[in-house]
C-alpha cells in the first residue's frame, strides 16, 4: 500500500533526512512541499502530515509569512483525526494552532546529543513506545509489584524556543533536564516531539557549522553526534514505522 503523507519542509537545510528511507520502506509515499520557495500550504492533509523543523519562531509571521497557513493546516488535521507530527518547529506550531504556548527558553538552547526521558504515559503510546527499549524494574522485586521506569533516549536537539504549556487535552509523553515539554499526543493520532528523530549526523553537522556556534563547540558536538550515528538508527527509526503504520491504517 502506498499512502500519501503531506510534508511541510520550511527550508532545504532540515529535510526529511533519515525518515525519507524509513518511510518509503514503511510503504508510505510523501508529497514535500517547501513554501519558502513560494509552495501554498495545502488547505488539507488528506493521508498524514508531517511538519519538519527550521530556523524559524512558531510566531514570526512576519518573516516566514507561511506560518499561519500551516498553523491552520495542523488545527484541521488534528481535528479530523488526520496523522500528525510535529517535529520541532512543527511541534510548535502545532502546540500554537491548538491553544498552547511557546516562547523563547528560559534556560538557553539545548542543541547536540541530549537524552530524553519518556514518562509512564509512554508505555502503551503508539509512538513513543516503539522506541524506548522497554521498561526495567527501579527494585529486584516481582514485576508486578515494582515500579517501573522507562529508559532515557538520547537524540539530536537543535532549539532555542520551548514548548511552555501544552494544549488543552494533550498527553505528555516524554521529558528533559533542560525542557520538561519534549513530546506529547493530542487526539488519538497527532503527535508533537521537541527532538529531531529525523536528523541524520550530516544533517546536524550542516546546523551546527552554520557560524552560530564558537568553532571549537560547533565541532565537539559533531562529533558527539557522529559517534551515535548508528544508535539514533536503531532508537528513531521504530518511531518513525509507527507513523507510517498511523497513516496506512487510517
């Protein structure tokens, strides 16, 4: 079966990246479309949606005036129950459309290779509960009887806004030491992740060398990333075939 997921890439720097391999494998076609060379927003996601990340504030519509189109295109989509994910900035905007908050981080910008923590909401998620690798008991007592946590998740970040308060309605799944919003459902198939499980090393290495970061930094944190190259495979790419299980089945 191929089924056609609508993707909203705001700039050519942060594409599809791993996701483009995984969801074709996954039977799942894609439809980009990259507004910022003069694309229109479709009105509807008929199949899926899938919203990348960018350099942009969720709020700028000044400067990337396809902003308020796609805000209105993710508030459609999860309304009618459509596959959504939000990734980064597209997990903002989505936050925005349905009624949440985002603003500049309080505690600075989380960029490089950071884990994440899923929270017990995340163990039955239809997402979030490819990647976690299980649970393990926090005491050597019956299973029944322990309480379980789940195993952190490392993952590329590159972000200075955060995700403050979450929409009405919405699940949290997944947070952080730095940001305590990093993932979260809302509906039974709208997903919104402040991490890039897309992101290959090359990718991140074209964000962190883009003259933002000191030489020496920017460097360090390549090759951090680099070095998990084959583990952010293994982790991200479950997550990425339960969204395309979502938008086969629906």
């Amino acid at each position: 079966m191929d089924e056609r997921l609508l993707v909203i890439e705001h700039e050519a720097e942060a594409g599809l990246g791993y996701f483009a391999g995984w969801l074709e494998a996954a039977g799942v076609g894609v439809e980009v479309v990259r507004p910022y060379k003069g694309e229109a927003v479709p009105a509807t996601a008929g199949g899926g949606l899938l919203v990348l990340g960018g350099a942009a504030a969720a709020w700028d519509d000044e400067g990337y005036p396809w902003l308020p189109a796609t805000r209105d295109l993710l508030a459609r989509a999860v309304d009618g129950g459509v596959p959504v994910l939000g990734i980064c900035l597209g997990a903002q905007l989505m936050t925005l459309a349905c009624g949440g908050t985002v603003e500049r981080g309080d505690v600075g910008p989380e960029i490089g290779l950071c884990e994440i923590e899923p929270l017990p909401e995340a163990a039955d998620d239809p997402l979030l509960s490819a990647p976690t690798g299980g649970t393990v008991p926090l005491r050597s007592e019956p299973p029944r009887s322990a309480p379980l946590r789940t195993v952190p998740l490392r993952t590329v970040q590159y972000h200075y806004d955060a995700m403050t308060t979450l929409p009405p309605g919405a699940v949290r799944l997944a947070t952080g030491a730095r940001y305590a919003n990093q993932a979260y459902r809302l509906g039974d198939h709208a997903w919104a992740v402040q991490f890039h499980p897309e992101a290959t090393p090359e990718i991140f290495a074209s964000w962190a060398g883009s003259g933002e970061l000191a030489p020496e930094a920017a460097a360090e944190l390549i090759t951090q990333v680099t070095a998990a190259g084959r583990e952010l495979e293994q982790t991200w790419r479950p997550l990425a075939e339960a969204f395309a299980a979502q938008v086969t089945r629906l």
